[in-house]
C-alpha cells in the first residue's frame, strides 16, 4: 500500500487535464513544443538536474576505481583500509545509496509523473483546440488524418523534448566528464578520443539532417496512410453498395507503398550510420589500448590510467549506438512534431469576439441585414440578402439545389462567417456572442443524419445531457422511436436505451436514425427550430405521425423549414423562395401558386413531391 500512495503522488504531480481553454499553438517548432510544455516546466527541469548530476556521479565513480586500481597496486595490505578506509566508505555510500536512491528519483519522474501525463496533455489542448476549428477545416481533410496527427504529435512532443532534456545532458556532461576524467590520467590518452568524438560529431552532422528529412515524409504518409485506410472503414457501406473493395484496396495500397518510400531510405541510413559507427569505436579501443600499453612500458602511464582509458572506452562504444539511434529517434519525433504542427497550429477560421457574451433568446426574432457569403471555391451564393423572421413564425425555404437554402441555415448557426452584412437575434449580432450559446438556442435536424457512436440514451441525451430518463423516454416517443429502441440489442449484449447504435448510428436505419435525431430535438426544445428535409428518411406512416409531433415542437418557436418536397411545408405561415442566392418570391402558398412564379413552376414539376434540380447544381457548396 504504502508503494501504491508514493507512485500515485508522483503520478498526480500533474494535472493531464488543463482547465484553461486552449489557444492557438505557435507555428515553429520549439516555440511549438513549449506551448505544450510550459505547465510542467518545473518537472522537466527536475529531469535535466537529474541526468546532470547522476552523469556527474558516475565519472565519480569511474575516476574513483581508476584510484582503487593504482592503491592495489602499491599499497600495503596491513594498513590499507587505515589509509583508504574512509574514501572507501563515502564512495559505498555514492555507490549504494546516493546512486539509487537517484536514479530511482529519475525513474518514478520520467514514468510515473511524464511519460503519460505529459502527451495527455498534448492531445487534451490539441483535441479542444480542433474541436473548434470551422467546418471548412474538416470538409477539407481527412477525420482519421486530424486524429493521427493529434494523437502522433502528443509523442513527438513529449519524445523530442525529453530527449534534449534528459539524454542529450546526460551525454553532454558525461562525455565532457570522461575527456576531463582521462586526462587527468594522461593527457596523451587523450588524443584518440577527442579524434573519435570529432568523427562522432561529423558523423552525426552527415546523417542526422536526411534522417530529419525522411522523418517529416514519414510522418506525413504515415497520416495519410492511417486516413484512406479510416476512410474506407468509415465509408464502408458506400463501399460495398458499389461494390470497390478492390478499388479501396488499390487506394490504401498507394498510401502504403508511399509509406515504404520513405521508410527505406531511413533504413538505409541506419545502416550506414550503424557499420561506420562500429568501425570507429573499434578503430577508438585499438587506438587507446596501443597507446595505453606504449606509455606503461615507458613509464609514463600507471595502471590506473590504463584501467580508467580502458573502462571509459568499453563505455563510451556502448553508449555511442545507444545515442546514435537517440539522436535517430529525436529527429523522427521531430518529424511527427512538425507533421503534427503544421495541421494543428492553423489558425481558426470562425473565433468568439474577445468580449463575447453568452446568447438566451426570448422571443426568436430573427434578421439577416444585407448578407453577403461565399465559399472559397464556389463563387457567391449569398447576395446581399435581406430576411426578418418574427418572433414564432414559421417559413418555409425553397429552391433548386444550390439555391443556398442550407448555406442560410449555416449562417444562422455561424459555421461559417459571412463576407458582409450583419446576422441578428432578438437584436443582438451573432458574431458577438458565443458560438456555444449561439448554438444551444438553436435546435436542427439535417437530412444526414449522423450519430454519435455511444448509446441510445446518450444520443438523445446529446441536447440536454442533465436530461432525466422520464424526459428522454418521453421525447423519444413523441418521434414515435421507442418502440423499436426497446428492442435493440447491440453485439454486447445491451439493450434498449443502452444499446451501442455504431458509427455514425450505421447499425440503424435512416428512418430509425432519423427518429433518434428528432427525439434529441424534442428533448433539447430551443427556441429557435431549424429543419433541413427533417422527415426525408422516414416512411410515410411514419412521416405523417412524425409531422403531427413536429408541428406541436413548433409552437411557440421561431422556425426555418427546408424542405424539396413541398407539401411538407405548404402549411407555413411564409413561404421564401430562393434562386440563385437571392429571394425570387415570398409568401404563403395560396399566394405563391396564384402569382404564377418560380413558385407555380416548382410546384407544378412536382411528381412525388420533390423539386426538379437546376441544371447547375451547387449543392457540393452547401
């Protein structure tokens, strides 16, 4: 037990879980590792006196038996220990107690107190830092991609600056120490080891910046390999349906030979670096030993110095792969590092006003002042545009894919910031209140719906997670879904509300996802209610049980309905007809069908009751 308390109180001298919000990261490297770093700096710099002064004590100790040599050699059994008894005592201590008890220090603070907490902390900051980043940032990359990169920069960061600190000092004050140590011996001793640590130094210098260079590739096809490979499994019913298992493998295939692109030539570096180096600690304990010998036979060497030069080379050829492959390792975290940085540390695109206050809506107005928007690469699909909706009402938007009915839905909810004009609610400019409390006042169910894999009840629960099991029962049969959540059972064995729903709730019907969606927009009732094609994955019993329920949920609610199949809608008190990221017409549908517009048009194509597509189709941009 007593073993248990002192590893936990190592354990807990930091905090993995920073409270305060993250910010952006610097985009150079070092500047990069200490933003991660900074809250443990104390712990660090206990690491790197540690490695200084452990290294310190072993040239101690190495300088100490080089003198037991010599004093066996000359001294007098009878009052040996009377003469020497003393040194002999304090260095048992160093050797037995200093030692250990030092190096056990050094051990309980690299594992239990950073080895895991500290990349916690990486991936902590970085995954609340990504979290916030807009929606353009992940419709842009690949989702396993972000992961690998988050995941493999927390251990290049930990690794790369653990390795300055710890073994990079250790070495430095260890190899001075034995240059010092040896010379005091003999200076001639000397000579081949200043050659040899010269040669080390070049070696280093030749090899080390192309391993850094074949690191970064690395790294990078690492990530790109770990996304198609993610992409696939995430996406594997349209692979399926279309039947491009080979196609798929193909992709993963390319990614992997990539990979391998850059992992020979590593490997053959190592090579290299791996037959140089071991001719070179040969060449270093012939040299000395040549040497060594040479200078006892004329006297100017003692045994001692024979000993010592003989026990500092053994030493030093072990330890050279040791920091070769070190200075390998450090250069290959610093490659993940960099990867990592360079996806991490992009700024945010849509950021919370410095003063930003928390937004509570009380009555639902809502006002789009000369809206202008566009997205990078699609041209304008918002002009100038001008919409108030009053407190409660209810509208419909129409229009032809594209028309930008789910880019205003975007802009309500602020994943995106518009290029001019001004989004309001109840009077207050969205860009200056919190995204999060912009975002709990607005309730939304998508076409696509996707679910998070967890369980039922917490997929409900998602709104609302403080929501007693009475409420989320509730809600989930008011969107008539309780009776086939009851009868679920995943792999596991759990049923019910506790049943696992996969991957983006794969292991549901779209129906039956639609209708765990709804159940989290009855539980959450925000005052602001948006719709986009809400009921397009149920059948039509159910669609029309659902409707009823939807209507109640509406009461009371500023509401933006999207829907192309108009007789969802019909029954709104307004009706906003888009085309081409302006309002063509607008009024209720007796009006609209009466004044023989756009309107009329779309209503009359209607077979089934869905909207013919325009022929150029943005629908990609929103």
């Amino acid at each position: 037990m007593t073993m248990d308390k002192i590893l936990t109180w190592f354990e807990k001298r930091i905090e993995p879980f920073p409270a305060e919000e993250p910010t952006q990261p610097p985009g150079t490297l070092w500047a990069f590792c200490w933003h991660y770093s900074k809250g443990i700096w104390p712990a660090l710099a206990l690491l790197a006196a540690f490695s200084v002064v452990i290294a310190l004590l072993e040239i101690l100790v190495f300088g100490f038996l080089g003198n037991v040599v010599e004093w066996l050699s000359t001294a007098n059994r009878e009052t040996f220990l009377a003469d020497e008894g003393e040194k002999l005592i304090i260095m048992g201590v160093v050797v037995m107690l200093v030692l250990p008890a030092l190096v056990i220090l050094w051990s309980l603070l690299i594992h239990q107190t950073i080895i895991g907490n500290y990349p916690m902390i990486v991936r902590w900051q970085a995954h609340r830092y990504m979290l916030g980043q807009s929606m353009r940032f992940y419709q842009d990359e690949f989702a396993g991609r972000v992961a690998t990169k988050v995941m493999q920069s927390a251990l290049g960061v930990r690794e790369a600056v653990m390795k300055v600190l710890d073994v990079f000092i250790y070495v430095a004050v260890y190899f001075i120490g034995a240059l010092v140590l040896v010379a005091t011996f003999d200076l001639l001793l000397l000579i081949p080891f200043v050659i040899w640590l010269l040669a080390y130094i070049l070696t280093l210098w030749f090899f080390l910046p192309r391993m850094a260079v074949v690191s970064r590739r690395q790294a990078d096809a690492r990530s790109t390999m770990t996304g198609r490979v993610v992409d696939s499994y995430t996406n594997i019913s349209t692979v399926k349906l279309f039947a491009h298992a080979g196609r798929e493998i193909d992709y993963a295939r390319g990614s992997m030979e990539g990979f391998l692109e850059t992992v020979h030539p590593q490997m053959r570096l190592s090579t290299g670096m791996h037959i140089i180096l071991h001719v070179m600690n040969q060449s270093l304990l012939f040299a000395v030993g040549t040497i060594a010998i040479v200078q006892w036979l004329n006297g100017a060497a003692t045994v001692a110095a024979v000993a010592v030069a003989a026990a500092v080379v053994t030493r030093l050829s072990g330890m050279s792969h040791w920091i070769m492959w070190e200075m390998a390792g450090l250069f290959e975290n610093i490659g993940m590092a960099i990867d990592g940085m360079n996806t991490i540390a992009r700024p945010r695109a849509v950021l919370d006003a410095a003063n930003a206050e928390k937004l509570k809506v009380t009555h639902g107005e809502i006002e789009f002042d000369n809206v202008s928007f566009n997205y990078d690469k699609h041209g304008q699909i918002i002009k100038q545009m001008d919409l108030r909706l009053a407190p409660g009402e209810k509208i419909g938007l129409i229009g032809r894919s594209g028309a930008g009915k789910t880019t205003i839905m975007n802009i309500l909810l602020r994943l995106y910031d518009i290029d001019s004009g001004v989004v309001r609610i109840d009077g207050k400019n969205i860009a200056g209140v919190t995204q999060e409390s912009l975002r709990s006042q607005i309730a939304v169910v998508t076409q696509d719906t996707s679910l998070l894999h967890r369980s039922v009840r917490e997929n409900i629960a998602y709104g609302r997670p403080d929501a007693s099991e009475e409420e989320i029962v509730a809600a989930a049969k008011r969107a008539n879904a309780h009776d086939f959540i009851v009868g679920l059972e995943d792999s596991d064995g759990r049923k019910g509300y506790d049943a696992q729903v996969g991957e983006r709730g794969v292991k549901l019907s779209g129906g039956q996802r639609q209708r765990v969606a709804i159940a989290r927009v009855f539980l959450k009732d925000a005052p602001i209610l948006v719709l986009d094609e809400a009921t397009s994955a149920l059948d039509s019993e159910v669609e029309a049980v659902i409707q009823e329920q939807l209507f109640n949920l509406m009461e009371g609610k500023t509401v933006l309905a999207i829907a192309h199949r108009l007789s969802t809608i019909a029954n709104m008190d307004r009706l906003i007809v888009l085309d081409g990221g302006v309002i063509a017409e607008q009024g209720s549908h007796d009006e609209l069908v009466c004044a023989n517009g756009l309107y009329a048009s779309l209503w009359a194509r209607q077979s089934g009751g869905f909207i013919q597509a325009d022929p150029v189709d943005e629908s990609a941009a929103e």
